[in-house]
C-alpha cells in the first residue's frame, strides 16, 4: 500500500546502440549504496523477455547479520493490486462478472454503491474513501489480525469522498473490496486465487499472500536506517492489505509474472489492452509508465519500509523489478539507472562523501524557512548532533552535510544550501529550485 507519492516521470535522455548490460558496473552501484546505508534489497531486469541479471545486497535480518539471498522473500506492496487486477479481468473473461457490473451487488451498504461500478473500484475512481489515509486510526491498529467484517466496517465508516467516476483518487478500500467480491464469487480464499489462478500456472514457488515475517524461512524484516543504525520496522498484519497490498515475492518472479501478463499468459491481449486504457494515467490495475520517450506500463509499491517497483516496455521487451526492505535513496533514480543499463547507456555511480560539521555549527541554521510562492514552511534542526529537515505536516528528515553549509537527503533528491549571512537557504529538488528566507 502506498506510502509515498507514485513518480513514474523516469527521464528523457539519449539512447546509445550498445545491446549489452554493464554488469560490473551495476555490481558496484548497489555496493556502494549499500555500503553507505542507502537500500537493502534485490533487483532483476529483464531484456527480450529473459532475465539477464539478479542482484541482492543487505541483510533479511538485520540482528542475526542474515544476508539475503536471490531466494529471499519481500513484501511487495501495492504491486498486490495488479494480480488482484488480472483475478478479475479473468474472471470476467469466464462470465462471472463484468466491468459495468455495480457495487451494490456485493457491498449495498457502501455509499453511493447502486453508482460505483467494478471499473471505478480497478480505476480509482470510486470515489471510496481510502481507510489507510486515517493515520492516526490505522496505525492503532494495522498490526493486528482483523476479520473482514470488521475491516469493510471501516471502509464503510470512512465513507465516499466524491462522486463515483468524476475524478481519480488513489484509495487501498477499492482493492480490498475488489478481492472480497472475488472471494465471494469464488467461495475460495484470496490466497488460494493466487495460488491456483497465477502462481501455480506460472510456476511462481515464492509469490503468495504473506503471513506474520519468519527470517528463518527466508524472508525478510524491513528497517529504517537513521542515527547510524538500523530500526526494525512495525510489521502490518496481513488480514488488512488483503488484495491491495498483502502479496510476497521476490524480482525474479515478479518479472515472471509481468512478461507473462505481457504475452498473454494471464490474461487475453484485449484484456491487457482494456488494462492499458489510462485515465489520469492509471488503467485498471497498473500505470503507464514512460521513460526516453518510451511507454512502458506497471505498478510501484510501499507498506511498512517495503518499496517495491515493476516495469514492463514492449520496446525490446525490457522489464525491470526490486524490492527494497530499507532505502534512504530516491528508488525513482534506482529505476533510472537500471533502465538505462538495460537499455545500453552509462549512468553514474554517485559520491556518499561526506564531512562532519561541529554541532555549534548545525545550530546556526536551525530556524524556519519560508518562500511566498510555496505552500509548505520548512523547519530546520539539529537532533543528537545530526541537522534534520521538516516540511509542514509532515515527517522529518536526515540532512548529510557535503560541505559547512549545504546539505542533501538523497531519498527526496533535496539539496540545501545555507546562506547564514542572509538568513537564506537555497532548496533544490529535481532540477526545481527556490530561495527560502529563514523567519
């Protein structure tokens, strides 16, 4: 389920002839970003439909210094919404249900039910409140079994937010509703759809609905990494994301899945076609993706310190995925990189150096930041020896110093550049740059 922001705008650059994968050079970018306590995790890309390369780095346990291995499980997610999106293009491939078929059938209870149809609940645009959007509420109990009585209780709590079909918004109740309704038809668990409709079939050992993490089974814990140690993270009961988010798997047999999917494996080319008719850039169940004026489709993830990213492009049928179980590093530019090794371009290895600044020195830059012609205040300071950022109302962040006075958070590609005498701090993100005054 999502916990950041989707960026699929993955960059427009040239592309050179070379067919060849540089794989050494991939080896020693995500060395270095594990080595500096960037990401944990696994990766895999695909070319003509074959994977040609695998990478792990990191621990699946951190406190009993476990690495993880090729075979080492992850949660991933929201990827979980594209198979749930294939169990109901197949069954609506057998007759059992259609697009135009509404909620009230199911779930009469939901407001605005008799309107919202199964293509608003795979679209987003319900109009469903997102029951995970109540943070406060959900994290008092997200790592707690929960039945689904009680769980639609809180979708139907949470209410609608705005007319069926007139707008997309990004909402986990859709998904799980739209698995409860594949659980009713069926009269099987979802677990078992996914077992007996994909994995099976496609021979996918590792890619199930997840259960309460066991790092003695191969799979792994996730963790944040602030201060200069790891924090294991909370784990959510999986009886929550169910559909939307409740999946495990690992790279190699999410690409599996997707050139599968890709070839008409899962599902028939015309229901991959109907699934690849965007609106505000969203199909059912996956997102267009573009990349070097290439348009590629998939679905990116986020639940606890999981992150999760698949991408599929017909040109050369190239697919990239990976998992990350601890990342303070923009997975955006991951991707970016990947592609462009697969694609047959250089990239750059970035620089981790860093320099220490006296804590005197840190507490000169504390204060609030402000520019008229943006909506968010940025507050600056120092915790246990270490600069931290915070926009309003929202999480603080770790600054790693580059020089005296400029400072980045690479997760968010933010640099910081301080002008004390001035009272001003240069902020970039992305190639987008303003002045803010410190107040």
């Amino acid at each position: 389920m999502q916990k950041l922001f989707l960026a699929f705008s993955l960059g427009f650059f040239g592309m050179a002839c070379s067919q060849n994968i540089n794989k050494i050079k991939l080896d020693n970018y995500f060395k270095t970003l594990e080595e500096n306590h960037k990401m944990m995790g696994s990766f895999a890309i695909a070319k003509d439909d074959k994977i040609v390369y695998t990478k792990t780095v990191g621990f699946s346990d951190v406190e009993t210094n476990q690495k993880a291995n090729e075979n080492t499980v992850y949660r991933i997610g929201s990827i979980s919404k594209t198979f749930t999106a294939v169990l109901v293009m197949q069954t609506i491939e057998e007759g059992k249900l259609k697009l135009s078929d509404v909620l009230k059938t199911y779930f009469p209870k939901v407001k605005n039910s008799e309107k919202i149809t199964i293509e608003n609940l795979l679209r987003h645009r319900s109009g469903i409140h997102n029951f995970t959007d109540d943070v406060a509420e959900y994290y008092s109990y997200n790592t707690k079994p929960i039945s689904q009585a009680d769980l639609v209780a809180k979708i139907l709590k949470s209410g609608s937010d705005f007319e069926p079909n007139s707008k997309y918004s990004y909402s986990n109740s859709n998904y799980v509703l739209l698995a409860f309704i594949l659980e009713k038809i069926y009269k099987k668990p979802y677990a078992s759809l996914i077992e007996e409709r994909i994995s099976k079939p496609l021979g996918l050992k590792l890619t199930k609905v997840g259960e309460k993490i066991d790092t003695k089974k191969n799979a792994a814990n996730s963790y944040s990494f602030l201060e200069n140690k790891y924090e294991k993270s909370d784990e959510t009961d999986m009886s929550i994301p169910v559909g939307a988010g409740n999946l495990v798997s690992t790279p190699s047999e999410l690409l599996q899945f997707m050139i599968a999917l890709a070839n008409g494996k899962l599902v028939s080319k015309e229901s991959l076609k109907n699934m690849q008719n965007y609106q505000d850039h969203y199909g059912l169940g996956i997102f267009e993706v573009p990349f070097n004026q290439k348009m590629g489709f998939g679905h990116n993830g986020g639940i606890d310190d999981f992150n999760s990213v698949l991408y599929y492009f017909p040109d050369g049928k190239v697919s990239f995925a990976m998992i990350t179980n601890q990342s303070n590093f923009d997975n955006n530019q991951i991707s970016i990189n990947a592609l462009k090794s697969a694609y047959g371009t250089d990239f750059d290895i970035p620089s981790f150096k860093t320099v220490e600044v006296a804590e005197a020195d840190l507490k000169k830059l504390e204060g609030t930041y402000s520019n008229p012609n943006f909506p968010i205040k940025l507050t600056i300071f120092v915790k246990n020896g270490q600069l931290f950022g915070q926009g309003t109302g929202q999480q603080e962040f770790p600054l790693v110093a580059t020089s005296k006075t400029s400072f980045k958070f690479d997760m968010a590609e933010i640099e910081m550049n301080f002008v004390p005498e001035k009272k001003q701090m240069n902020f970039s993100q992305m190639g987008n740059q303003l002045v803010f005054t410190k107040e």
